[in-house]
C-alpha cells in the first residue's frame, strides 16, 4: 500500500447530490486533507437505464458549491466495463470463479424450495466443479466467485469494529451479467484497487457488500483497503431520514438560502464531532477529523439547528462578502431572478449600506431577500396586512407630521439626523417613538417588519423616502 491516502467518493447519477451524499464526500474529503492525501471522485453509470448526463451534472455543481474539489478527472465506472470483464474472466482462470449456465427457471425453483424449507434464497453451486463441456448449447453463462463456505469472513471496520459475516450466507454470487457487464459488487472492487484507493468511507447500508467485495479481493490476492462504514443521518424524530425531515438534494438547501460554509459546518457536526465545538473553521474541520471518531449511532438531522447556525455564519461575515455570497445565489433563490434585473449599482451600494440591520435579522439568504425587499419595491409600494393596518387615519395623520418634520432635516441626511427630528417630533406631539417609527416603517417598507427604521431612511436616502411618506399620506 502506497503512503499517500487515497479516499473516493462514488455517487450513482440516478439523481441529485442528496444531503447524506454530500456528508459522505465532505467527511473523505475532510480525511484526504487531513492526511495529507486526496479524493477521487467516480461516477457509478453502469445502470445505465436510470443514469442521466443531468444527473451527474447536477452532482458535480453540488460538490463544487460546496467546496469539495476532488482530484483529476471524475472517472466513469461504465467506461471501465473491458476492465471489469478481463478480470473477471481472470478469476475464472485462476479457479476462483466459474462459468454458470443455471436457467431463470432453475434459479426460481431454488428460491421456492429454500423458502419451503425456511431458509433464505441462496444459489446453491450447482456449476461450481462441474465441467465446462457440459454447458447446454446457445445459453450465455453468468460469472460467479466461489465463496468460502467455511470459517467467516471478517471486516475491520473503523467505525464499525470488526464485523463478522458465516461465509455460509455469503453464496456463489454473480461477478458478470450473462451480457457481460459487471455487478456493482465486482465493478466497486477493481474500480477501488485501480485507483488505488487505500479508504473506503461510506453509508453503512454497505456493511453487508464490504463482505462480498473482501471476497473479491481475496480471491485476487490484492490488499484490502481500509473501511469505515457510517451511520445513516436521521430525521429530528429518529425516523430513517426523508424528504420530509431535508433528504433534499443539495440544490435545495441552496436554494432555501443557506451558506455552503455553514452547511458544511452542520454536516460535519452529523456523526462526528470535536469536544463540544459547535462551529468550526474548515481549516479546523481538517486540523480535528478522524475516521476513528465517528460515531456509530445514527444522527439526527435538525433544520432549526442548521438555520440557526446558518444565521450565526451570516452575522459573523464581512457585509462585503456576504453581499457578494447572495448575489451569486440570487439566481438560485425564489424571486431571486427579479431581483438581480433591478439590481443597478446604486441598489448595490444600497444594499450593501443596509446590510448591518438586515444580517441581524435574518437567518437565511431567502430571508435576507426579504428583509431587503423594500429596496427593489417600486412606488407606490404594495403593502402587507399589517402595515396597511398601522396606516389607518390616526397612523396616516402621524405620517403626515412626521414628513414635515423630516422634511426639515437640515443637516445631512443619516440614521442619526433624521432619529433627531423624529424624536423632536414625537415629544413636541406627547407620543410614544414607537408610535411614530411603526407608520413610518409601513410607509417605508410596506411591512411591520425591516431593519431598524432610521436605518432605513439612511439607506433609501431623502428624496425616495419621502416620496414613500408622501404616497401614504395621500
């Protein structure tokens, strides 16, 4: 085995990049720069009935989003299928697989006395020592491994422990299609010994093929990669995860406005962890991970916990950069589109100016959006319920000696000279600030909720925001 690790990642096109994909390729990319070594990416095509171009498009953008870069160039495992059948047809020679010409309808009488007897299915090597010459003519053998049928064969797993398998259960299983075309379980393994794969990190539903493929690898005399096998992620209740507790694909957690950053944080944080760090540098995740302390419980995923660590990734970035952050995502959030036409460079620097009270306030970009909605609105502004509530006639009769009062600023307009007329205002008036600033942020922002509203005068700058005032008054 070389010195350098080498971990992979090895998703099957068959759909999006699903959110335990994405933790399986953050923790062997974690690992790979942790040792110093690298990650390998490769696409599981041979199902090529539900493989899509799309589909792997859509896995290659959701790694890049996220930050996970592997090296060189992903590998297709159906491109490998020549490979896959030579070796094959090699452990036929070396006498550790066999030709089996066992018809559909042999295969089914197995089934159905194995389960008379109360056993389970298994094929029962009646072509293991039998010779080749009394093949029936015209029929297309498959390929089988001859199993050990005695003893266990064990994995050393890191997360896992040494697991143990009877060899009795592990039967003569298909290496080659009749076609020709390999199984997963033969194409996995002389995909990770060409690669040189020296770690296999993945879900643990693939405890029970770790066996057969050790089988393989036996039977070849290569060495054995390392494994770990994690647990599965969880719904917040416990439940085996879906759609409905987040087994979205990554382009969904994008689009409901989360950070990759954070993502990753809390992905990170599903199965492993460091002392009671609860957010971490990527430099940290890389100086702290280990296979050997991923636990074997299954975690459990939580949106509120992601969103509120989400919410704290957003307060603790540069306005700057998080400006640039959710521009880039605009095109990816809903109304993302309408924005970024009305997006001029003076809405940016707008946008950028009303950052600090807009950042405090929420907890993804989709809520960034619509905390700064009020920016793109084009007068007269649409208002919601609430705010068109706080504009009765006493709320419009407020407004209006509210605008005269700002009307009056004489000094430059900012969050400070505009406070210093309102609050003359409400004292000359004997009424509460709230009293005033409540209309004043309907007339503003068309909601009862913004940044705070002086804060939003400053931004929207003298001539917009009284124009806002006037068309409420009227």
């Amino acid at each position: 085995m070389t010195d350098t690790i080498v971990t992979r990642f090895a998703p099957s096109p068959t759909g999006y990049l699903h959110i335990g994909g994405a933790r399986t390729a953050l923790f062997n990319w974690l690992y790979a720069r942790h040792t110093g070594g690298k990650m390998l990416l490769r696409i599981e095509d041979t199902d090529r009935e539900r493989s899509t171009d799309a589909a792997t498009a859509a896995i290659l953008d959701g790694l890049t989003w996220l930050g996970l870069h592997w090296e060189g160039e992903p590998i297709s495992q159906f491109g490998r299928a020549e490979r896959h059948r030579d070796v094959g047809e090699e452990l036929v020679r070396l006498g550790k697989a066999y030709y089996c010409y066992a018809s559909q309808a042999e295969l089914e009488e197995m089934r159905e006395k194995a389960r008379a007897e109360g056993r389970p299915p298994r094929y029962d090597g009646r072509w293991r020592d039998r010779d080749p010459s009394e093949a029936p003519a015209g029929v297309k053998p498959v390929i089988r491994i001859k199993a050990p049928r005695e003893g266990e064969t064990i994995v050393r797993d890191r997360v896992q422990g040494d697991v143990r398998f009877p060899n009795k259960d592990l039967d003569d299983f298909i290496i080659l299609r009749s076609d020709g075309t390999p199984t997963y379980m033969h194409a996995v393994v002389v995909d990770d010994h060409d690669m040189g794969v020296t770690h296999i990190i993945r879900g643990d539903d693939h405890l029970t093929n770790a066996a057969r493929q050790t089988v393989i690898y036996d039977a070849m005399g290569w060495e054995v990669p390392v494994m770990a096998h994690i647990p599965l992620i969880h719904g917040a209740d416990g439940a085996k995860l879906s759609k409905r507790h987040g087994a979205l694909g990554v382009e969904a957690y994008r689009a409901m406005g989360y950070l990759p950053a954070a993502l990753r944080n809390y992905l990170v944080r599903l199965g492993w962890s460091h002392g009671d760090d609860e957010v971490m540098s990527l430099d940290d995740m890389i100086r702290w991970f280990d296979v050997d302390d991923i636990n074997k419980g299954a975690a459990r995923f939580d949106f509120q916990k992601l969103e509120a660590l989400n919410g704290l990734y957003m307060r603790k970035m540069d306005d700057a950069e998080l400006l640039d952050a959710f521009i880039v995502t605009l095109p990816y959030l809903p109304g993302g589109d309408e924005i970024l036409k009305r997006l001029t460079d003076d809405r940016k620097a707008q946008l950028l100016a009303a950052m600090p009270g807009l950042k405090e306030r929420a907890k993804t970009l989709v809520e960034l959006a619509d905390g700064a909605g009020f920016l793109f609105a084009e007068r007269p502004l649409p208002m919601d319920e609430k705010a068109a509530a706080l504009l009765d006639a006493n709320g419009r009769s407020v407004l209006a000696g509210a605008h005269a009062a700002l009307e009056g600023t004489q000094e430059p307009w900012s969050a400070a000279s505009t406070e210093a007329a309102v609050r003359a205002f409400a004292t000359e008036k004997g009424l509460k600030l709230g009293a005033v600033a409540q209309p004043l942020r309907a007339a503003l922002t068309g909601k009862a909720t913004s940044p705070g509203v002086f804060d939003v005068l400053a931004v929207l700058g003298r001539d917009e925001s009284l124009g806002r005032i006037r068309d409420k008054i009227d």
